[in-house]
C-alpha cells in the first residue's frame, strides 16, 4: 500500500514569490492534516481537514497561507508571497477518522533565499 | 491545553548501550501516547504507540509505557545499534481535542561504533 505522497521534496524560491505544495494521502484516510516543521523543533498543526472541510485552520497564516482540499482527497498548501522566515520542512499526514494513528509523507523542505 | 515536553538532545551512546529517552506530557482528556523516529532526511515513521494508561508499545527492540501517574511516556531500548541514529519525537493525539497531534521538540541519537 502507498504512504502518504508529497511533492516537491524540495523546492528553492527567492522572497515574495509564490510556493505550492502537494499531497496525496493514503486512500481512504478522510483525515488530512499539514505540518509546519522548523529546524530542531517538533511538527506544529497548519490545517487540518476531515474530507474537504477544513475543520482546524486556526494556525494557519490566513495572511499568506492556503489551503484546499478539493474532492477531499489530495490536498494543496500554497504560500504567497513567501518570507525568509517560511524556511523549514512542510509535513503532510493523514488518517482515518475516529483513528488515533496518523501516517506522515516524507515532506517538503522550502528554502527561502 | 495539551503539550509534550520531552528530553534535549542531543545524545551520543556507545552500540550496544542501554537508551532512554524522557517524555512527559500535559493533557485535557485521556490522550494517546506515541513515539515517531525520522531519519535523515526521512518523514516520520511511527516507531510505536500506547492508547490507556498501564499500556506498553513495543517495537523494533524499543518499548515505552504510559504511565497515567506520572504523565510519563519514556522510549527505552536494551542495546543500541548504530542503525538507530535518528531523532526520535514523543508527541500526544486526543480525539477530544479533534486529534490534533501535539509533538515534543525531538531529541537527536547519534550510535557510535
């Protein structure tokens, strides 16, 4: 069975352009969730979706940040414009829902530069 | 609220030297313990996981156990094997609380021949 799918495992951009990242979650999982993981620290909740409604966006940077999740399978995280400070590694995960157990895509590591 | 702290890195041990990593936690309900491993430049994997107090997650030679008492969820392995440099993440998940995950900063292992 296949994990959770991300892409791009890396991406390079300069300040204030635009970024988009995707995923593809384990087939069924109605739980989609995006991590924001800096550097020496633990994965912290962006966005979090059951099927396509987005049902905990509250430290999701509404300014610059969004999100979809259309049909409620993939999903999509976009950043626009990005800042030096968006560096850092952009973790997807999903789950059945009700299930404690989340299952996390390899990433995607943003450099801003 | 809901929060995990656990034990700084990084650490260095000799293979085959006993390991334990501190994991203690903050919750409003009846969480979910678990122990995520990332290996460089790898997602997160779920190494293993405790759903009630008085439960043991064991695998791969690593166990914890979720000690309600104490708010404890320490990761311990008998003998270390350099394959098991990563950095390991003791985080919480609680339904209550729509099963956002709440992770620890990590604590980085490093196994030295």
């Amino acid at each position: 069975e296949a994990g959770v799918v991300q892409s791009p495992r890396y991406k390079i951009i300069e300040k204030k352009q635009p970024v988009a990242f995707w995923c593809n979650p384990i087939s069924g999982h109605n739980t989609l969730y995006w991590y924001l993981q800096n550097l020496g620290q633990g994965p912290e909740l962006l966005i979090r979706y059951e099927n396509e409604e987005a049902v905990d966006d509250s430290q999701l940077p509404k300014d610059r940040f969004s999100a979809e999740r259309l049909k409620g399978v993939d999903s999509t995280l976009k950043i626009q414009p990005a800042e030096l400070g968006d560096s850092a590694v952009y973790l997807c995960a999903s789950s059945f829902t009700g299930e404690t157990e989340a299952f996390f895509g390899q990433g995607t590591r943003l450099t801003v530069v | 609220g809901n929060s995990v702290t656990q034990m700084e890195g990084p650490v260095t041990l000799s293979e085959e030297a006993f390991l334990t990593i501190n994991c203690t936690y903050t919750a409003t309900g009846y969480p979910s313990l678990f122990w995520y491993v990332q290996y460089p430049g790898e997602g997160l994997q779920l190494l293993l996981k405790a759903t009630k107090a008085d439960d043991k997650g064991s695998n791969k030679g690593f166990e914890a156990t979720y000690r309600k008492e104490t708010t404890s969820f320490h990761l311990e392995k008998g003998s270390v094997q350099v394959s098991d440099s990563a950095v390991y993440f003791c985080a919480l998940s609680d339904l209550s609380t729509g099963n956002q995950f709440y992770f620890g900063t990590g604590t980085s292992l490093t196994v030295i021949p």
